[in-house]
C-alpha cells in the first residue's frame, strides 16, 4: 500500500465473516534487520545504479563514546534509501513465503501487514511461526482485533455487524493532544507542518 488513504479505499470492499479475525503483523526493527544483499538490487538495477546502491549501503559509519563504527548490516534509520531498500526486501520476502495456510487478504505498508485470517487462532499461531520461519533476521509480532477493532497506521478500523469495514483516526493511548506553541524556537518549517493557517 502506498498509504492510508490507499488502504481506506481499499477495505470498502472488503466483507469480514463471523469466524474472521483481523490481523496486523509488523516486523521488528526491519531497517536495522533487512540484509543489504546487492543480489536482490541486480534483479531491478544494473551499471552506474547498482555501483551507487553499493557505495550508499556499505558506507555507514557512525561514533559513539569516541570510537568510530560502521554498520555491517541493515540500512540506516533516516536515510532516504532505507525505506526503498526495506520495501525491495519485503517483496522478496513474500516471494519466499510458501505458506500452507494463507489468509483472505495481505495488505502490506513497508513493514506493516493488514491481514484476513479465517481459520481460527490455531492455524494463526501457526501462521506466524511460519512467518517467523522463512529468513533468520527476520522476525514478525501480531496483534488481532480486540472487540471487533484494529488499530493498522494511523487508523482504527471496526467491524460492522454486516461484515463491512468502517474506519477513524487512530492515536496512541500516550497521544497527548500537545502541538508545538508557535512561539517556540523550533524550525519555521516544523512549525507550518501543525499551523493550518500557513497551508495551501
């Protein structure tokens, strides 16, 4: 999925049965896990590309404590490449999945799954050793629907008695409602990013 709004037009279609659960998986720390495998890269890239892939992703270095590190594998958190790199190797992976049992629907946003289940907490379990199973770095947690709802990205998706999907804005049982004081002495541009008057 590209985003939220995607996801939302998404679900409309969907029906839940009675005997349905709604899954979300997440990787853990997929950035800092991913393999940097330049193999994966040469299925979409060659020349010049590749060459830059393999600069960028072999040359992280960081200091702490005085000492310099470089990181061997993962990609760095906050580089622009980190998320391509991370959405490569999430294709790659579902390739490899072989499931026996799989659920009516996958919905991937990076390194979160939105996902149908329809065979009962057993086989989920199952599923999710199976997951946990297909690459040694790799390593998945799972939440299901708590009173028919689901907390997926910034939403809160709730089952309807009919099957279909609704959805609203989903916050953190630490969201505080504090935005940034205009006065403050942050960046200009951070505080347009929550002034509703500076958008176009």
């Amino acid at each position: 999925m590209k985003n939220s709004t995607e996801f939302i037009n998404t679900i409309k279609s969907l029906r839940v049965g009675p005997g349905d659960i709604m899954v979300s998986f997440d990787v853990v720390s997929l950035y800092i896990m991913v393999p940097v495998g330049l193999r994966l890269l040469e299925r979409h890239f060659d020349g010049d590309v590749l060459r830059l892939f393999h600069l960028v992703l072999t040359s992280s270095y960081f200091k702490f404590g005085g000492q310099f590190y470089e990181q061997t594998d993962g990609v760095a958190m906050g580089s622009p490449l980190s998320p391509v790199i991370a959405n490569f190797f999430m294709e790659h992976f579902e390739e490899m999945d072989g499931a026996t049992f799989k659920p009516l629907c996958w919905f991937r946003y990076v390194d979160d799954m939105f996902v149908i289940w329809p065979l009962g907490p057993g086989k989920l379990a199952e599923f999710l050793n199976h997951l946990n199973s297909i690459h040694e770095s790799i390593q998945f947690t799972m939440e299901t629907e708590k009173n028919g709802h689901l907390p997926f990205l910034d939403i809160d998706i709730h089952r309807k008695p009919d099957g279909s999907l609704v959805h609203k804005v989903y916050r953190k049982s630490t969201h505080t409602d504090f935005y940034l004081n205009s006065n403050s002495h942050h960046h200009p541009s951070n505080k347009q990013a929550f002034d509703p008057g500076t958008q176009g």
